[in-house]
C-alpha cells in the first residue's frame, strides 16, 4: 500500500510527516524531531531502486555536519563509523555545512551528489553511504574568488544531466552557475546573461547569487534559474538565460521548482526585495507559470492573506504523484501542501523552527 513520507528539515531538528497516497491528512511523528537540536539543511530521497533511502544532511554544533540514512523509511538511521563525508587532508578546508543531497538519475544507480559549505561538490557511488570531493570543480582557479552570501558560500544545487552522467550542473551563492561535460574533471561557468546587479559589472563570467536551479527530465537543456533579483530560462543547457520575470511582483525569491509531469510549468515564491525580504504584498502566495515563464499567476487558495515570512531556498519541492503535490515550509516554521499542482493549499504543520528545506515521495 503507498504512503507519502514528507521530511522537513529545520533549524533544530528533522520532523517527519506521513500520509496516505490522497496526501489529504498528515500527521507529523514526534513529539521530538529526529536529530534533535542538529541543523538540517538538506534532505533527500532516492525513490530508484527497491526501497526507498532518506538522507539527512545535519550539523551538530559538538560533532560537526554529517549525512546520515535511513532504509526504513525514518525509523532508523545510520552513518559510517569513519564517517560520511569530509574533506581530505591536502585540502586544507573543514566541512561546514551539507546543503544538498541529490541523487543521480535512474540510469547512475548508486550515485548520489551532495553539495556543501564552503563550495564543493561530493560524489557517492555507494547509494550515498560515503561520499568523495570532485576535485576538478575543488581545485578550480575561480575558486578563491567565489564570495559568501548572506546564507554562507555554498553549493546549493546539483542538477544531473538526466541521460548523460557526464553532465552536471551546479549553482552557488556566490559564484554562480558551473557544468561539467566530462563527469566532473573540468568546470566552466555558465552565466551568460543573469545579472549581478551587486557588481560594478553587472553581467560577469562569474560571482552571480544564483539562489537556486531547477530542470525537468523530459526537457534537459531547459533549465530555471532563481537569482538574487532575477528569474532566468534557459534552452540550450546554460549557455544564454533570458529574464522572465515580466508578470511577477518581483524578480527576487529563492525557491524555483518544475512540474514533475508537465516541463513548463513552474512555481517561485516572491519577495519585495534583497533588503526586504517578505512576500510581496505582505501575503503568502505561490506563483505558477504553466508556459515555462512567459506568463504567470498567483496561488492563493488556503494560503495566508498576511505574511510576513520568507520560504527558503530548499524548503519548496513537488511530489511526483499524479496530480502532482506541491509543498512550501515557511521561516516561521509552516508546511502547506497541495495534492492538486498548486490550485489549493492546506496547512500540515506549524509552530515548528525555521524551516530550511523539504522533500516529499510517495512510496511503496
């Protein structure tokens, strides 16, 4: 029998909610979070093989980030005990922080990517038991020029090629978008046409606040970029972006995601501005396109009329059911989901800490 399992990762801990397949009703376990008092800033899951694997990205302030998973659907997880992930010594850099897990298409079985702070790129080739750093986007010259934003230097997204595992892209904040075309020797920056509107240039080779990428697998040279002001589409695989952000209240936000079963349709979460970051109009809405950007509308049904809090740049996600789920986690620490791509909304969890990312997957 399906269920869905959702992970909400938070500023003190996982929470995880579960539902039947309809994802009308969720109750969350608890009442203590998983890793307790742990940021978790990434969460994942990998739906490819048999059974479904959760990950944990979290970061204990004694113990430091690890990624933990879980074969059991959360009841229980486990690490390595030599550890899960950590820089090599030639490196001279100590892991912060995992912002991203991801695993790779179903044609890489085993593979799972993992993106961190300060800017790296991990590689898993155990089902993201262990992970390795890519040392060709590590030892990049570009390196010692990429910047920390507000929320850190990092990786924040890896988007895999979906047929070609030689193809990766990733964007950070700040630095931009890079790929690679030969499984991660070399790196180049793909930002031709999104704006840096913090530089005396405002259109550099790199050094962008790309807040985050998004593609879909029927579509794979599509992709759509979140920027620190400005929503970009590009159709040749990141070579040249174009703005579509005509017909938003704003071009600034952080969350992009597709349609899991329509590649045009998109969703974003607006705010007023970098220096004011709270939804536009001071109301909760969720923004769709289902013309991949050329035209958009709001998503108001059972979302706050007053608000005053941002969604994060991982805390929004889709289900890959059919009608497609779609989810956003707050900063003051609510979940609403919708089971119908978008066109109603209902509150599954509030009062929890600051909600820094989400996933969801119906399973079984």
């Amino acid at each position: 029998m399906s269920e869905a399992v959702l992970l909400i990762g938070t500023k003190k801990g996982l929470w995880i909610g579960r539902s039947d397949a309809a994802r009308k009703q969720w109750r969350l376990d608890g009442p203590v979070p998983e890793f307790e008092m742990q940021g978790v800033y990434a969460v994942g899951i990998d739906t490819r093989g048999d059974q479904p694997r959760l990950f944990v990205g979290g970061t204990s302030e004694h113990w430091g980030p690890a990624v933990f998973h879980s074969d059991d659907l959360g009841a229980t997880w486990a690490e390595p005990p030599e550890g899960s992930i950590g820089f090599p010594a030639d490196a001279e850099a100590s892991l912060e922080r995992v912002w991203q897990i991801q695993p790779a298409p179903p044609g890489q079985p085993g593979v799972v990517y993992a993106g961190s702070q300060p800017s790296a790129l991990w590689k898993s080739t155990d089902g993201g038991v262990t992970f390795e750093l890519v040392r060709g986007l590590w030892d990049h010259p570009h390196r010692t020029q990429w910047d920390a934003g507000f929320g850190g230097q990092a990786v924040h997204t890896v988007l895999p090629h979906p047929t070609d595992a030689d193809r990766v892209s990733v964007a950070m904040s700040t630095g931009g978008v890079y790929r690679t075309a030969d499984g991660g020797a070399t790196w180049a920056p793909a930002n031709q046409g999104i704006q840096a509107t913090f530089f005396p240039d405002p259109y550099p080779e790199f050094g962008q606040c790309v807040h985050k990428l998004a593609g879909h697998p029927d579509v794979p040279e599509r992709m759509f970029a979140q920027n620190h002001h400005g929503v970009y589409r590009s159709d040749d695989g990141g070579s040249i972006w174009k703005s579509i952000a005509d017909g938003l209240p704003s071009d600034f936000g952080f969350p992009i995601v597709v349609h899991p079963h329509e590649p045009a349709t998109i969703y974003v979460f607006p705010l007023v501005a970098d220096a004011n970051r709270i939804p536009t109009e001071a109301k909760c809405r969720v923004y769709r396109s289902r013309d991949a950007g050329s035209t958009w509308e709001p998503l108001s049904a059972g979302l706050p009329d007053v608000s005053y809090v941002p969604v994060l740049r991982d805390a929004m996600t889709t289900d890959a059911a059919d009608p497609a789920g779609v989810y956003v986690g707050t900063r003051d620490g609510c979940v609403y989901a919708s089971a119908d791509a978008g066109d109603s909304w209902t509150e599954v969890a509030s009062h929890l800490p600051d909600i820094l990312t989400v996933r969801v997957a119906v399973v079984g």
